[in-house]
C-alpha cells in the first residue's frame, strides 16, 4: 500500500483530536486556488505510519473536492466526467434516492442545497483544543487564502467530549479493516480489501473500481502514472476514495419522549428502564455500546466499552429471528452481517460489498431557538451508489428489509408520524406505531479524497 499517498483520514478517525472543523470553500478563480492549494499541501496528514517512540500529532487537516471544484480547479471535462456519475450529480441530486424530502429536502439546506453557495473544496481540520483548531485555520486558511479568488462560505465545527452521539449512544464502534491499512483488525471486526475504500487496489469483487483519468497531454509536467488499463491517458484517482459528508440534525428530547411515550407504565408514570430498553431495541446496542445480541436483556457498560468484545458478535448463531437484536434495527439494517438469505457466509460476503468507513463526530450548537445538536456524518468508500447509496436506500428506507414489510430504519429513517417498527418476541411481537422522523438532513455533498499525487497535479500551475 502506497500509505504515504493516501490522506490519513482513511486510515484513521484521530480519536485523539477532540475538535475539528469542517470548512466549506468557493472557488471564483483556478489560479489563485491552484498557489492556495500549493501552499497547504505539505501540511495535509496521510497514512504513513508514524515511526516507533514518534508521537501523535497534535493537529491534522485534509482536504476534499466536489465535481464543479475539480471543474473549478482546472480540470478538464473529459477527465471530471471519468469520476462516478453519483459525484458528478452531487449529493442533492440523489435526493430520491437518500430519502431527502420534506424538512430533508437539499431546498431547506444551509450548505450543499439548490439555494446555497456553491461548495468547491472542503477542508477538514482537527485539532487537540479549541486554540490549537483556530492556530491550524489560520496556518492553513486565514493567512495564506487570497482575499480574492477564494472564499468560505460555510463552516461547522464539532466538539467531541466523549464516544457518544447526540442521543446518549456509544457510536464509532463496528469498522470494517482495511486490509494493509490502519492497525490490526480487532475481535469480530471484519477486514475487507482495500478497493473497497481505495482506488487502484482490488475490491471484493476482484476487481479495481473504476479509475479517473486524464489525458496524456494533460499531465505535461508527467505527476501521474500511465493507467494500466487505458493507456496512454493518465491515472488520477489511485490512492483516493469518495467522501461522504452530512449534516444531520438529531431531534434529541423529541427522541425521549416518544421512548417515554411508549413506555409508561399503567398509572402513567415515566419507566426509565423500559425507555432505556426500547431506544437500545431501535438502535441495536445499549447506550454503553453493549450489542443486544451479547446483552440480549440489559445494559452491561463493562461490555460496551470493551473494544475487544463489543463488536464480536454475528446475528444467526443465536438470534435468527431478532428477539435479541431486532431484525429492523439501526445496526442490524445498516450491517446485517450474517442475517441475510440464502445463507450467513453468503450474507457475510454480500454484507462485506456494503460497507462504509464512518468518520462522523456529534455537534452542537446555539440557534435563535435554542440548541440544535447532531452528527456530522462523514462516511468514506470507494463506490458511493454500491455502498453509502446502496445502505441507505436498500437497507434504511426500505420497508421490506429483510421479511419486514412496513418498517423503515427507526433512527433515521424518513419517517413521518406514521413509521413502524417491530420488535420480534415471544410468544407475541410487539409494534411501536407513529414513529416520526428523529434525524433531519441539513445539508451535504459527495467529495472526492485525492492521493497527495493528484493533490500534486491539481495544485501545479498550467
Ligand atoms: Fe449509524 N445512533 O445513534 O443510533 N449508528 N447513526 N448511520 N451506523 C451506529 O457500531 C446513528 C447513520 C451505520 O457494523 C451505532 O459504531 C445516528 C447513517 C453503520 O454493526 C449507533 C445517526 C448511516 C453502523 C448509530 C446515524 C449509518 C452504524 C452503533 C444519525 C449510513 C455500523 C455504534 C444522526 C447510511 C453497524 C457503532 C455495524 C452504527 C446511530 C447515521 C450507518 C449508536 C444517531 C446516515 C454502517
């Protein structure tokens, strides 16, 4: 693996690094964001590994682009249009197919959306403390950007104080490995092939994805390699992957209070217990992160934050039906692992062809209302319609998931007052009716992760 060509994004969340930024930039004129784009190269954190007794970094960047960015940037039509027509689209094309409608819809976004500025690159930024964030913006944004050709025009930062998301959950819990990226795999934690989440490299299907190209006479200065399949153009995308990013907004005390709703006792009085017991039902995994498949009846923290256990579990072994960890849930949509037809090895494999790199992290902030809070969703893979795209619309909007046929996911599905979800028991199932929806989409966009050579290429002057 050619890690030092790879943004170390991919190869890691930098847990280490509580704040980060995620900063949204227009691009008005190509040169000064190619001499922009020069300047922040050498700061742009890869995959290498860091040498033994080298110590952390204590502030990383990378740096992503859409489709019209690269358009921006100087590439031409011909090799932007080698990239994967889901990019090209953009994120709020596929509104249809992500379920983005009513409050979701890309018109009510603050970034990303029909009526916002167009977005070209985005930069992430993290950092230890809040101070050593702003330092890195100034180094890498503040200082350097030309005042004209270049500006930000959105910009969300995140906090995170601890491994949980907005709702109270252990989040960051189940990822595939990469194989020859990244450490070790841990108990239970699957290792896919590296075309899974890079370009240039097999997949599990035994084949390379497609790869972005540019012409030969478009690479005078010769950055890239000559691609092996279509010569004599040239490879642009080796050691890159897509980049989802999404703001979404988590309607917290609206999210307890159905629980409570549902779970009040014949007096009426508040059950936290069964509360606490019907969100992990929905989620597939306690508040701790104690899977329901290995705490099939109560919370057990020493479990959830026991990384060598919490995620070394299959579904079929011990709960075929869901009576454990229903069949509807977060978790058990979003990686069936083992639990689909014609077989668990047939589902492991398919499951494994579905995966994404989740690189989120929870953010909160005021609003003229109040507090909003969620996620920004951040997941990586090197195919967005067979993966991201494919979890999202085949698996958490669709109400005939695996034998069901009214549910869709219970967490952030696009509910609407009316969803369903079926927790599977015995002697009798149990239906939880008028779900709404608990995450609203704010914004987003599908971006494109280059390898530090195409960064190279695309900084160079023309
Ligand atoms: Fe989900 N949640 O708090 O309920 N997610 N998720 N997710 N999610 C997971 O294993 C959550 C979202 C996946 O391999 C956990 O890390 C919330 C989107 C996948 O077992 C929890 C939001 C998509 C997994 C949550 C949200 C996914 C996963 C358990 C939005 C993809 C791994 C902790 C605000 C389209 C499944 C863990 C596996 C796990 C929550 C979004 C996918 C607690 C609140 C949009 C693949």
């Amino acid at each position: 693996m050619e890690l030092h060509d790879i943004q170390g994004i991919v190869a890691s969340g930098y847990a280490h690094l509580k704040h980060s930024r995620y900063l949204f930039v227009r691009v008005h004129r190509a040169d000064a964001a190619r001499a922009w784009l020069a300047t922040v190269i050498g700061a742009i954190t890869t995959a290498r590994r860091r040498a033994p007794g080298e110590p952390k970094s204590p502030a990383h960047a990378n740096i992503a682009f859409t489709a019209p960015g690269l358009q921006q940037l100087g590439l031409d039509d011909d090799a932007v249009q080698t990239f994967s027509r889901e990019f090209v689209l953009g994120m709020a094309e596929r509104a249809g197919v992500l379920g983005d409608a009513g409050d979701s819809a890309p018109a009510r976004w603050t970034v990303g959306g029909p009526g916002t500025d167009p977005v070209h690159v985005l930069l992430l930024l993290y950092a230890t403390s809040a101070a050593a964030l702003d330092e890195l913006t100034g180094r890498l944004w503040t200082g350097p950007a030309p005042t004209a050709g270049l500006a930000a025009v959105f910009r969300q930062d995140s906090v995170r104080e601890n491994s949980n998301e907005p709702f109270g959950f252990r989040d960051g819990i189940s990822q595939p490995a990469i194989e020859g990226v990244g450490q070790p795999p841990l108990p239970g934690q699957s290792v896919v092939k590296a075309g899974e989440f890079l370009l240039g490299y097999e997949n599990e299907y035994g084949e390379r994805p497609p790869m972005p190209t540019v012409a030969h006479a478009a690479d005078p200065r010769g950055l890239l390699p000559v691609s092996e399949t279509e010569p004599p153009r040239k490879d642009l995308g080796r050691n890159g992957t897509y980049l989802v990013w999404r703001k979404l907004a988590q309607d917290v005390a609206g999210f307890w209070r159905f629980m409570d709703s549902r779970t009040r006792g014949p007096d009426g009085a508040s059950d936290p217990e069964r509360r606490s017991w019907l969100a992990a039902k929905l989620v597939g995994r306690w508040p701790s992160g104690a899977p329901l498949v290995l705490a099939p009846v109560r919370d057990d923290p020493a479990l959830g934050s026991d990384g060598r256990r919490n995620n070394d579990f299959t579904f079929m072994p011990t709960d075929p039906n869901g009576f454990a960890c229903p069949l509807g849930s977060h978790i058990r949509r979003a990686n069936p692992r083992d639990s689909l037809q014609p077989t668990p090895a047939e589902s492991v494999r398919l499951s494994n062809r579905h995966r994404i790199m989740r690189r989120g992290r929870p953010y909160q902030q005021r609003t003229e209302t109040g507090t909003a809070q969620g996620l920004v969703f951040i997941a990586l893979n090197a195919d967005l319609s067979r993966q991201f795209e494919f979890i999202q619309q085949t698996w958490i909007i669709n109400p005939k998931f695996n034998g069901l046929y009214a549910d869709k996911d219970p967490i952030i599905g696009d509910n609407d007052g009316s969803g369903v979800m079926t927790i599977q028991a015995r002697p009798v199932r149990e239906r939880i009716t008028g779900l709404p929806r608990f995450v609203t989409a704010r914004g987003g966009g599908y971006f494109f992760l280059p390898g530090m050579n195409m960064l190279r290429y695309l900084a160079a002057p023309r």
